[in-house]
C-alpha cells in the first residue's frame, strides 16, 4: 500500500480529511479505505461536482419552465385508446423482431426494498399474491410466454436476453436468488447481471463525506448511470454480437409491466424511431409525477416542481390535461443510438443534485445524523438522453393495464404499496377473465359485478354492459383472481380455461390449470 502517494492525490484534490483517522484503524480496515480510495478518480469527482452544484444553482434561481414548453404533438404520438385499428398492424411487428432474436431487455433493479421496509432488493418482494410470486418471477414468466408466442407465431425458437442492473448493494443477493430459483425457467446464458456506478456523497462544499471512520458514504449514480455501466462493462459489444436491434428498458418497482411490450416496439420500430418513452395519461394536476414534453424544442421530462399549478391546469381542447403524458420509466432504444449515447452523449450529461440528510463522522470523530439536508448525492436519469434522439415518440397506455408502482409499505399513505400493487394485478386479471367469458359468483351462487375496467385486447365488446354499471369504490378489494403469465402475457388464449364457466374465489389460472382456492381449510 503506497499510502503516501494516495495522501498526495488526496492533498491536490482538496480531499486529504478522508485519511484523517487511518492510524485509529485496524489493518483490514485500513486495507478497505485505502482500496476504495485508490479506485476514485478525485479530479474527476471535483469536476462532476462542479458541474451539477453549477447547474443545480441555475435551476434553482431561474424561473420555472412553462414559457419553455410545448406538450407533445399528436404526430409522435401512439395511443391505445386513440389508434385502435393500428394496434394489432404494431403488435405484430413487434412479434415479427423479436422472433428474430433482435429484441432485448434491459431491467434498472438497483434499489433496495428500504421504503418498503425490507433490506433485499425490491425484484424479490412479494406483494401477497395468492401464488406468492415476487416480481422478478412475474417479469421473468413474462419473458417465457412471449418467446413461446413468437414461436408460435413464426415458427422458429427464439430469445429475449435479460440484462440486469443492480447496485453493489444488491448485486450478490440478486444473483443468489436467481440461482436458487433456476432462473424462472430462463437459460442462464440468457441472463445478464450488471452493476450500476457508485459516487460518494459529499458536502455542500465538495467534501466527500465518511460515514465510519475506515469508510466512504457511498450512493448509487441513478438509473441514468445505466449508459456508463453498458458501456464500461462491454454489454452493449454483448448485444451487438448477439445480433439484437431493439431494447426495452423498465423500472423492477412496476408490477404491470410488459416486458418486451411487442404493441411497444412495434410502434417505435413502425415510426422508425431510435428513442421512444411509454406514458400514462396525467388526469390530475397536483399528481407529482414527471411529464414527457418538449423544452426548447427538445424532449424532456418536466418535474411537477419545475412548472406552476397553472401549467399543470392547462387543458387541450378536448378536456384532457395539455401535459399529460406521465412518465413511467418505461422506454425503447435502438442499438445505434444505445452506442451512440455510450459513445458520445453519456459524458455530456451532467449529474442532477439531490439535497440530503446524509449521517456523517464529523472532523472530532463523532458520529452525526443531520436533522436537515448537509450534503448532496449525484445522480443522472435515464430519461436524460431524450434529447439526443432523432427521432423520439410516446406512446400512450392504460394506467389501470400497465402501470401500479411498489415504492412504500403498507402502513405508509396508502398509495404505491403491496396492496395498492396487489389490488391492480388482481382487477387486471379479474377483467380478463370477463372478457373471455368467464364470470364469478359469490358463496350464495349470486354472479359477483364486474369491474370498470376495459381491456385493449380482444373483443372489447365481451364484458357486458354491467361493467359501467357497477363502478367499484378504489378502496373495495377485487375478485382474488391471478393468471400466471405462463398462461397468458396479456389475457390472450384464456376462452379455452373461463368461456362460459361460473367461479369462486379466490382464482388461480396456471400451467397446471384452473385453481379454486379452499377458504379457511374447508
């Protein structure tokens, strides 16, 4: 160990506090720090710091965006509800491209289940479904029956490659329980795990803070770090030798995701796009949720923080909210501009600020937990390079069919939690079955009301009328009813198990068949 030589950098870099106490430190702790230390590039750090505080302090003395921003024009728009006859032309295109072994997915699963009250990765949770499912196995059957159905309907064996980011801190626990569970039934050649970056957390005035004495306060880089982790980590050379074109990138957190969405990328290759963003309809003003738009003629993502309550009020002509299109992290690239981005673009982004309370060993050595924000952690989104694309598209879907978040446990607001994620699967799955004809009747025999839920696949005319008739409270608990994706991807094939057929509660539809759970062991 040439600490003398690392004291050096750390003296030119204005870093030298973080070898204040190596003489109160074991040997292997010494061996840790000095390891740790050795790998950071501090220049490199001071200049990213730099960077963000500078355009963190733009932002925040200039005035909000509105002046700046136009919602997205219908002519790069797709919509489930607005472009109907088109859907099935995408859908499938996208079947076309990924029975050729040109579609892959790129899944951002770095963040712990901390909010949700638990210390392993978020895939592995279980929301409380009747099967138990986490949903890494959800997203993974996902990718099972879309090869099985592209087969099916091209004739040819084919793969979806699975390529995951974790952090360090959940790298080894993820790749664990993939490895007990045999991959969901994936082939382990087929499945990629990667690590995203780590930046240590530093004061308002540069200082890179300790959180023990022997050890650096460490933070993931943000999901925008993905394009500096595929390149560092040759994975986007992986996908080029593997022949793959187009990639779907997804957040782990949404239990409705459809993973290799081929309407997506049938949509996204159809419009010839080389970037494309999945969004849901805003309908409330004061939702804190990101919109896609254009900034400067750019796109971007507009943080509700960024624009005023009048903006956030504007309506369209038709009713709907003028920048409606919430972002759900949920996008399509193709490989050239994946390089492109790699290559050129990423270095460009400057990282965003994030004020915290960040717990600190102070210069008396003392352990402090800050009662208000004493420092930064840096990060890049991975929405950052939309304004790179050439040609960038939304498409619009279903919020009820595609998207219901896991980010807080149960005894916290009540919005985004396991039973709010649980609750959403469920009605889904409920509506399914209606619509292939199938229906449920409570303990007496008496048919159980629909739900208002209309499903863009199929014949959307199969769920009688009763579905406006009997609008369900959001507080009500829905029919328990979950189909395995093995069964089906999208409530695809399910008339052969439901058509005609009266069922009790709680449902379950898997490969082994159709399952009516015994209550209270009788």
């Amino acid at each position: 160990m040439d600490v003398s030589r690392l004291h050096q950098r750390l003296c030119e870099a204005g870093q030298s506090h973080l070898l204040q106490y190596w003489h109160e430190l074991q040997e292997e702790e010494q061996l840790a720090l000095f390891q740790e230390l050795q790998d950071m590039e501090f220049n490199e750090l001071n200049k990213f710091f730099q960077r963000a505080m500078a355009g963190f302090n733009h932002s925040s003395s200039q005035e909000k965006l509105d002046a700046r921003m136009e919602a997205v024009p219908r002519e790069v728009l797709g919509s489930i509800t607005r472009d109907r006859d088109e859907l099935q032309m995408w859908e499938e295109e996208g079947f076309l491209q990924i029975s050729q072994n040109k579609v892959a997915v790129v899944l951002l699963a770095g963040g712990q289940g901390t909010r949700l009250g638990v210390s392993y990765p978020k895939g592995m949770y279980d929301v409380g479904l009747p099967s138990h499912k986490t949903l890494f196995q959800i997203q993974a059957e996902r990718i099972l029956k879309l090869e099985r159905l592209a087969e099916a309907q091209h004739g040819r064996k084919c793969t979806i490659p699975w390529y995951i980011m974790t952090s360090g801190r959940t790298m080894e626990s993820t790749k664990e329980f993939f490895l007990k569970h045999k991959y969901f039934g994936l082939k382990k050649e087929n499945v990629f795990f990667f690590q995203q970056g780590m930046l240590p957390a530093m004061s308002f005035n540069g200082k890179i803070l300790l959180e023990e004495k022997g050890k650096v306060s460490m933070a993931p880089d943000g999901n925008g770090g993905l394009y500096r982790a595929l390149g560092s980590q040759q994975l986007v050379k992986n996908m080029e030798q593997r022949g793959i074109e187009y990639i779907h990138v997804y957040c782990v957190d949404n239990i409705l995701v459809k993973v290799a969405d081929p309407m997506f990328i049938g949509f996204c290759v159809q419009k010839g796009a080389d970037c494309g963003a999945k969004v849901v309809e805003k309908t409330n003003p004061t939702e804190p949720v990101g919109v896609v738009c254009r900034v400067d003629g750019l796109y971007q993502v507009v943080e509700y923080s960024e624009i005023t309550l009048t903006t956030a009020q504007r309506r369209s002509a038709d009713g709907r909210l003028l920048f409606n299109a919430g972002n759900i992290a949920n996008h399509f690239f193709t490989l050239e501009f994946l390089k492109e981005v790699v290559n050129v673009y990423e270095p460009q982004l400057q990282h965003h600020v994030a004020q915290k309370k960040i717990p600190f060993v102070d210069t008396q050595g003392r352990l402090v937990k800050p009662d208000k924000p004493n420092g930064i952690k840096m990060e890049k989104f991975v929405f950052d390079i939309f304004q790179f694309a050439k040609k960038f598209v939304v498409y619009e879907v279903l919020r009820e069919e595609e998207f219901s978040p896991l980010k807080n446990a149960d005894s916290q607001n009540g919005k985004d939690n396991p039973t709010t994620a649980r609750h959403a699967l469920m009605s889904l799955h409920h509506c399914w079955v209606l619509n292939a004809g199938g229906h449920f009747i409570d303990e007496n025999g008496t048919r159980i009301p629909a739900i208002p839920l209309k499903s863009t696949n199929g014949d959307s005319d199969a769920v009688t009328a009763d579905v406006n008739d009997n609008l369900k409270d959001a507080n009500d608990v829905p029919v328990q009813c979950e189909i395995s994706p093995l069964v089906s991807y999208t409530g695809e094939g399910l008339e052969t198990y439901v058509k005609g057929k009266a069922f009790h509660t709680p449902l379950i539809i898997d490969e082994n068949g159709v399952h009516e759970l015994v209550k209270n062991g009788l």
